[in-house]
C-alpha cells in the first residue's frame, strides 16, 4: 500500500510506531520538538535492526532500505501535507494534544486521517476541536509496538465509516491486528487489565497471598506469560495508578479505586523495574 505517515512524538511509543512503518515498507516522517528524543529514536532503531542483522534475518543492505524510509524533523514545515495519515504519540495530556490536533487539523491535507494513540483520553472529545471530526479516530497500539500484535482501533462518536475502513487498512498495512471498540474509559484490554492489577496489589496489601505467589498462581493456574504484579512493575507503578485513577474518576467504578499499597509505593519512590524496586526487587539485575 502506498502511503505516507507522519508520527508525532519520538518517545516509546512514536519511536516503535515508526520502526514497524518503515520495516513493513511505509514512509515515515517523525516528528517531535525535543531534538534529543530525535537523536535517542534514530539509536533505538538503528540498534534493534542491528541486531536483525547480526542474527541474519535482515541484511545491512535492507537495513539501509528500512532506514531510509524515516524522516527524522524537528519541525513540522510543508511535510504535512503530503501525509495521508498522522499518528499522535506525543505526552497523555488533553490540552497538549488538543492543541496539537487543532494546528494540524489546519495544515494537513484534508483527506488525512487523524489518529490518537492515547491511552485514557476520549476519542469523541478531542475530535470536537478538529473542524471535521469525522477524520478523527483512536489506535490505541501497545509496548513494545514491534512485539505487540495488537491495535485497538477506536471508533469515536463522529469517526466516519470511511475513517474506520482506512485506519483498519493502516493497521493491516502495518502488519497488526486491528480490534474495533467503542469510545469509552480503557477501551478494552486496560479496561480489564487494570482490574487485574489492582486486585493483585490488593491481595497482597491484605496479605492474602505475597506478590511471588499471586504471580505464580496466575502463571500456573491461568497460563498467563507473566503474573500481574510482574506485569505491572515492568508497566510502571507509577503508569498503572495514574491509569487506575482516572478510570475510576471516569467510570465512578469501585473496583477501579486503586489499592492504597499502589499510591505509598509510589510516593515512597517504588515505581517498579525503572526505580529498581516495586513489588520485586531489581537492585541486582
Ligand atoms: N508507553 C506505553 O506503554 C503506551 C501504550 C499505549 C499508548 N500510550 C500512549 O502513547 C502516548 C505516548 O506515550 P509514550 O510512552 O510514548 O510517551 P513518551 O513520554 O515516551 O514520549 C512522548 C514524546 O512526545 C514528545 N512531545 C510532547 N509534546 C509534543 C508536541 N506538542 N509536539 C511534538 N512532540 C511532542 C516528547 O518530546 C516525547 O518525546 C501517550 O498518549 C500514551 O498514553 C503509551
């Protein structure tokens, strides 16, 4: 498929988004406004299809392909224009992204699609801002974007059925399988999983079980790859309450109100692997 897209936003996310673009022969323009998460992308990618190579699955001269496919810029400028579909990643903020959106929304080629990675934000709200919402669309992908199949693709209240069908052809082209939902708080899979989590943390804040052995009993006794507080110290504890905390301002759902042991941990600094402890401890690894 011939297309062109524009990432906003070389964090995680964007970085990922952008490697997977290119290697599945897509023009990728990524743009962010930090040079230095620039300069820490083109390492990123550069390193991991190194590592294609080194193993053979890929040779130097693909390589070269895959690379030239990125456009790395730091400013917007005429590029826009010639996208046919922008991918937000840039911070979870609804003001930023609103903001990024509207001046978009003026500068890109009407037929564009626009699309939000967002994680907790509505769909349907941030296409009020756009003058044609009906462009508009949430693909919620997840981390690490190379490994992950999956994308939720998001139907927003506005979200025209043109819209979905090329955004479905997006995700296809990007080698994933698209899942349709609905606009609503943690759309699917963090919807549930966020339950998961936070019943984990509560069982273990009430001593019922220790982390180890939550984790091994949902390995063992659900077959999962991972246990959830294995899950949730790799996510981020720190990532997995403020996720918790705004499902449950948004759905008034109970069961969303996070365990107590979530917010000490991560005011006592315990945000899991990335400060070293969390449920488990990473000090030597
Ligand atoms: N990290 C995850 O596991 C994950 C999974 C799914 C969805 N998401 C969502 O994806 C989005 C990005 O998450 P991330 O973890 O990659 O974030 P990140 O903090 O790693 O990266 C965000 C990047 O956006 C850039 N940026 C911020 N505002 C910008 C602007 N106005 N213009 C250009 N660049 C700008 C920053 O410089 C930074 O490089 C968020 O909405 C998040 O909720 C994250």
């Amino acid at each position: 498929m011939n297309m062109k897209l524009l990432v906003v936003g070389a964090g995680t996310m964007g970085t990922g988004i952008t490697q997977v673009a290119a290697e599945q022969g897509i023009e990728v323009v990524l743009y962010d406004f930090k040079p230095e998460q620039l300069a820490k992308t083109k390492k990123t990618i550069n390193n991991f299809l190194q590592k294609k190579v080194d193993k053979g699955k890929l040779s130097s001269q693909e390589k070269e392909v895959v690379l030239k496919r990125i456009q790395l810029v730091e400013d917007l400028g005429d590029r826009v224009r010639q996208c046919d579909f922008v991918i937000e990643a840039i911070f979870e903020n609804y003001e930023a992204k609103v903001q990024l959106f509207k001046q978009l929304d003026k500068v890109c080629n009407p037929e564009a699609i626009l699309i939000s990675n967002t994680s907790t934000l509505s769909i349907s709200k941030m296409a009020e801002a756009l003058q044609d919402p009906s462009r508009f669309m949430g693909m919620h992908f997840f981390s690490p974007v190379p490994v992950m199949r999956l994308v939720e693709v998001v139907r927003g209240e506005k979200t025209s059925a043109v819209t979905m069908e090329k955004g479905l052809k997006l995700v296809e082209a990007l080698g994933k399988t698209g899942v349709v939902v609905k606009d609503i708080p943690g759309f699917l899979v963090n919807r549930i999983n966020c339950l998961m989590y936070n019943e984990a943390a509560r069982l273990v804040q009430a001593e019922v079980a220790t982390a180890e052995n939550v984790d091994k009993a949902m390995k063992l006794g659900m077959n999962h790859p991972m246990g959830p507080l294995e899950m949730i110290d790799m996510a981020g504890i720190d990532v997995a309450l403020s996720a918790l905390d705004a499902l449950y301002e948004m759905t008034g759902n109970e069961a969303y109100k996070p365990a107590e042991i979530l917010r000490e941990m991560v005011n006592s600094g315990k945000c899991g692997r990335k400060s070293t402890v969390g449920f488990y401890n990473y000090k030597n690894q």
